[in-house]
C-alpha cells in the first residue's frame, strides 16, 4: 500500500539548493500518497481529484496499482478522442496504460 509520493518539485528544490540527493532520505522529502482509484471507476472521477490538486491518481486493481494517470495523460486521451475514430493513433493516450485501454474498449468510456 503507498504511504507516500516525491513531487518534482521538491526534487528540483533539493537541487537548486545545492543539497546532495545522494544524502537526502525519501522520509524526509515524502508528500501524502496519491489518491487511489479502481480501474472500474469513471474517469471523471479522476479529473475530479486531478483538478483538486493531487499530480496524480493510482489506478489500482485488486488492490494492486497497476498505473498512474496524470493531468498530462488526460489531455493526450482527450486530444485523441477528440478525433474521429479512423484517425486515432493506437496507444498515443500519453504514458498511462490504464487510458489506452479504456481508449481501445468504448464500454469503459
């Protein structure tokens, strides 16, 4: 069960304070955990955390997270979608496994 994320930008602080990454311990720079979602949810709900702030959402499965869906993999679902059907790219719905299935099954839409 995750217990916690690293955010870029606190990655990007510790090196622009010069501070060593090598002597930083994960406990020390760990944000809350990501929220998580089952893979059967509406995707809708995921934009609903996404917009609350939260850089991403595990999709999980039996417990078991299987992916993460950003604010960036939704603008690339969306962006494919937004094109008919015979023009779609197969598998170009950003890094989430997750969105390039529910792109290939119009029942998980």
């Amino acid at each position: 069960m995750p217990v916690g994320s690293i955010q870029e930008v606190t990655l990007a602080r510790i090196l622009h304070d010069r501070g060593d990454p090598e002597k930083v311990r994960v406990a020390d720079v760990m944000a809350r955990p990501l929220p998580q979602l089952d893979v059967s949810t509406q995707l809708d709900e995921a934009y609903r955390l996404l917009l609350a702030g939260n850089t991403g959402v595990l999709a999980v499965a039996d417990g078991v997270v299987l992916d993460i869906i950003t604010r960036i993999d939704l603008v690339h679902y969306w962006n494919q979608m937004s094109k008919p059907p015979s023009n779609r790219e197969p598998a170009d719905f950003g890094s989430s496994h997750v969105l390039n299935e529910v792109a290939a099954d119009p029942r998980k839409q």
